[in-house]
C-alpha cells in the first residue's frame, strides 16, 4: 500500500510541475495576444492574417478555453462541497 501512496504523491509532484510548466507557456500566449492587439485591429487581423493560421488559433484558444472552464467547474463543485 505504501508504494501506491508513494507512486501518488509522484503524480502528484509531476502533475503541479507540468501544470507549472503549461502556466508558463499560457503568460507567453497571452504575452503575444496582447502583442497583436496593441499593434492591429481585429478587423485587420481578421480580414489579412493568413485564414489557416486562423483558424489554428480558434481550435487552439477554444481547447484551452474548454479545458479550463471543465477545471473551473470541477473547483466550484469542491468549493461547493465545502459549504
């Protein structure tokens, strides 16, 4: 049985440090949005950014949008419970 608890404080560990790492990379994310919006309006960015290079930052800003707010769910459920 102690293996198992030690294999889950493991994923534990390894779960806050890839967490930690993916935090990192949505601040450079949101870095680089904010990049585009102080230098180009929506509409130009909409009507002369390459349409496969858009439609790449849709799928990707709507997963990590979805992915989040399933977290954000699960988090008001705990904090619910709490109550």
């Amino acid at each position: 049985m102690q293996s198992g608890s030690k294999k889950q404080a493991v994923d534990v560990a390894r779960l806050n440090a890839d967490f930690s790492a993916a935090s990192v990379e949505l601040l450079s994310a949101h870095c680089a949005t904010d990049r585009l919006r102080l230098h180009y309006s929506t509409h130009d960015i909409a009507s002369f950014a390459e349409p496969t290079t858009l439609h790449k930052a849709f799928s990707s800003a709507e997963a990590v949008y979805r992915f989040f707010s399933q977290i954000e769910a699960h988090c008001r459920q705990k904090e619910e419970s709490k109550r």
